[in-house]
C-alpha cells in the first residue's frame, strides 16, 4: 500500500519549547485552556482577546506569555496586531483561532444585526487573521493555522441557525487552506470539537452529550497536533456518531434529526 495512505498529513510536533504562538479568543473557554497547556510546554504565547483582565490573569502566572487584546472585529486592529506580533515574536509557528459567537436560535428567531455581528466574528475574523500570519509563514516557510470550527458544521442543526453555517464555512476553508498550504510547509489544523462546558454552551437548555472540560479540549487539541492530523475531532464517541449521520440520505438524516434533536431542544 502506499505510504500516503497511511503518514500523518501534518508534520506532527514534538516539542512546543520555544514555539510562537498567536491565540485568538484566549481569555475563557477553550482558548484560555489551550493558552495555559502551551505555556506549561515551554511555549511563548501571545493572548489575544476582548478582556484583557482575563489575558493579565494569565500572564500573570507565566513568564512566557504576551498579552495583545484587541477586538477581532476590528480591520485595522489586525494590520496592528500583525506588526506588534512581527516586532515581539518575530514571526509565528502557529496561529490558533478559538474566538467565536454563539446564539441558540431556531431560524424565525433571527435577527439581521445579529446575523452579522455572528458571521464578522465567527467567520470574517479568520480570514482577517490568515491574511495577517500567512505573509510571514510563507516567507519563512514554516508555520502552522488552526481553525476551531464545531460539529455543529457538520449538518444543519437546531438551534444553531447562525453559528453551525459559520462553523461549517470554517471547515471549507480550512480544507482549501491545506490544499493549497501543505506543500509550502505550512500545517493547517481544523479542530471540531462536541459539547465542551464554556460561556457560549451555558445557553443551551438542552442535553448536550459527551459534555467535555476545556482542559479536555485543549488536550485532546495538543494530541492531536503532536501526531500530525488534520482533522481533530472530540470526543470520538460523539463525533463518530455525527459523522455516520452526515453520510445518510437526506430522508435519514433528517428523520433522525427531527426523532432526537428537533423534539428535545
């Protein structure tokens, strides 16, 4: 059998000493979980969000970490951040994209302001932060993006009338993105997580199964980078299940969807 059937398709990592790394969305939730695991590996960490209170709590107790917050809404804050991070860090091996909204919203309950304000962060602030590291990371020819996207990308869900098409553009492009990055060196990492317990998933007033810790995220993140895969799904015993319900024909997938998602949420 071929080789490439079976090698990782990122270039797996073995130590993230001294590794630079730019977290969007580092102040709660996933982000601050992942930020907290790369500064106990020895890496140096810019934290990048809204809050700084939350950024300084965690710097606080790690001399390797950078605070830059800014509002990724911002145009203009990204070309800053751009150069601030090219003056401090000198250049990027990971830029990691962990911000994002969330409302629970069936489809008549949508609101137009709220529509855009969901699509500029979950969406439009990923592609203002490509453009951002990508220039350096190909003129160094090394680097890695990361795209926290969701299972919710997988199928049109419930609830989710916003956030899951967002999520589910994130997995497009990180797809594209490493077509067309991988023979530049560049890894690209698209990361879906299922349920994990944060500040976007405390709205939800239904069951939410294989409900999962940030620090579990954030390992199962950090694993799944350290072996070299593309795509990092968690926890399996749930994804695997959305993803077997992604390959019906519609008439399934949606009876089942209508059986246990629709009636309970």
């Amino acid at each position: 059998m071929p080789s490439f059937l079976f090698s990782p398709l990122n270039r797996p990592v073995n130590n993230w000493a001294g590794k630079r790394i730019w977290l969007i969305g580092a102040s709660s939730g996933i982000g601050a979980a992942l930020a907290k695991a790369y500064l106990d590996n020895g890496a140096t960490v810019m934290l990048s969000a809204r809050r700084a209170e939350q950024l300084e709590a965690i710097a606080a107790k790690h001399p390797n970490a950078r605070i830059l917050p800014f509002d990724v809404q911002d145009a203009r804050a990204w070309v800053e951040a751009q150069n601030h991070i090219k003056h401090n860090l000198g250049g990027l091996d990971l830029i990691l994209f962990c911000a994002a909204k969330y409302q629970p919203e069936r489809s008549w309950e949508m609101e137009r302001s709220d529509i855009a304000n969901t699509l500029q962060i979950n969406l439009n602030s990923v592609y203002e932060g490509v453009c951002a590291a990508l220039p350096g990371m190909l003129k160094q020819n090394s680097g890695g993006i990361g795209i926290i996207a969701s299972v919710a990308g997988y199928i049109g869900l419930p609830n989710a009338s916003v956030y899951g098409p967002s999520k589910a553009a994130l997995i497009n492009l990180a797809e594209l993105l490493y077509c067309d990055l991988h023979s530049r060196n560049i890894n690209v990492y698209l990361i879906n997580p299922g349920f994990v317990k944060t500040e976007l998933t405390e709205k939800n007033n239904f069951l939410m199964p294989a409900l999962q810790m940030p620090e579990q995220a954030a390992a199962a993140i950090i694993k799944g980078m350290e072996k070299g895969q593309f795509e990092i799904h968690f926890p399996r015993r749930f994804t695997t299940i959305l993803k077997l319900i992604q390959m019906m024909p519609y008439r399934w997938r949606f009876f089942l969807i209508d059986r246990f998602v629709t009636q309970q949420g």
